[in-house]
C-alpha cells in the first residue's frame, strides 16, 4: 500500500459544514495530490504539494483548499461543503526522483446532504 | 491543453478474447503516459508507463506519437482483467486522467 493511509474513510456531513480530509505517507515522497473521483470525470486533481507549504492548483480546487506543514501530512479542506463536493476523494504520493508514478491511498467516500 | 480521452466508458469480452482498452491525449510537450487499473473495491495501482516498455500481468501499451495515442493491449483476456482501468498523463507535476473504462471478462 506504499504506506499511503487515509482519514477518515467514510463522512456524512451537511451542506455547509467544514471538513477535513487527511492523507498521510510514510514514504517521505515530496510530492502529494488530492484528487476526486466521479463517474463519467474520471479522476480530477483538486491541489497537490511539491514540499512542506509548497502547493498549487489543480483543475477543480474551487472550493477547496490545502495544507502541508510536515512531509507526510497533506490536508484537504472543504471550508463549506456542498452537495457537488459529494464524491470519493483519493490522495497519491510521488517520489519525483527516478520514478514519476503515483502510489494511491485507499480513498474517502464523502456525502454531503 | 492537456486532455486524455477513453472513448469507451465500458467493454465487455468473452474470456480467452484479446481486448484493447484505447487512449488518446493531446499535450504539445514530450508525453509520460500511464495506465492505472482499480479493482472493485480497492484503490488504484499503477498497471505500467510507457517509458519502461514492460510487461504486466500480460498487458503492453505502446505510445504512438503519430496518432497520439497510447492504447492498451492483452491477447488473452481472463477472468481476473475484469476492473476500471485509467490513462494518465503526466505534464509537469500534474496528472490528467481519462473517464475511464470499466472492463468486464466474461467466463
């Protein structure tokens, strides 16, 4: 599993709320990615890390947003969540060095009534 | 601006069929493509990239730069194929990922 774990890994919540979602790694990859997945789109990436306080913009980040404060945590945020944020969220590492594929967590199921 | 297009969004073969699972990107630089596959209920692996050229589980890709594609191949297919399989492309840092393909193996 590339020592890539997520939390938590089911959450119901309410329009309107906050959530936090955490992806840790035990890999000491520089590189981290939120991603969602949602039938018919595929996987879209949200943000992703290249190193501690160092993120940027995926295709989808409206909405969101990120934090990386130490090497193995990347959080993401859903400040006031909405039904359209409804989805299985997914985190992946990557080394960056000699080898430039992703290594997935095992995913969030999110629902927001 | 980078786009990867599975036109197919499901495919069905009877088992001991060779499938193809195809792939086509658009990127203006040199393209890192990749095929992923998800198992029902588990979470995505890397299935292979095109710049090792190999193998895996009986499944190859080769990255046609004419036709801009990266289509990928197995001669027999069995029970066990039976998943949703992704291309992506790396440009830059970021990853763009198809729609996806869910292939079904028939017994």
């Amino acid at each position: 599993d590339a020592g890539i774990t997520q939390s938590p890994r089911h959450k119901v919540t309410e329009t309107g709320t906050p959530v936090t979602l955490r992806c840790h790694q035990t890999e000491n990859h520089r590189y981290m990615y939120w991603y969602r997945q949602d039938p018919g789109h595929g996987l879209r990436l949200i943000h992703y890390s290249y190193g501690v306080k160092d993120t940027d913009k995926g295709e989808v980040s409206d909405g969101y947003s990120v934090s990386r404060s130490k090497t193995e945590d990347f959080l993401l945020t859903l400040e006031s969540a909405t039904s359209s944020q409804t989805s299985v969220y997914f985190c992946a590492i990557r080394e960056g060095l000699s080898y430039n594929e992703q290594f997935f967590g095992p995913g969030t199921r999110l629902t927001v009534l | 601006a980078q786009r990867v297009t599975q036109p197919e969004k499901l495919l069905s073969v009877f088992k001991g069929a060779p499938v193809e699972l195809k792939c086509n990107y658009s990127y203006s630089g040199s393209p890192e493509l990749f095929w992923y596959v998800q198992y029902s209920r588990q979470r995505l692996q890397l299935l292979l990239r095109h710049i090792s050229r190999e193998s895996i589980k009986g499944f190859t890709a080769d990255l046609n730069k004419g036709e801009t594609s990266f289509h990928l191949k197995k001669p027999f297919a069995q029970e066990e194929d039976s998943a949703m399989y992704y291309c992506a492309l790396r440009a830059g840092n970021q990853f763009y990922f198809g729609t996806g393909t869910s292939l079904t193996v028939i017994p």
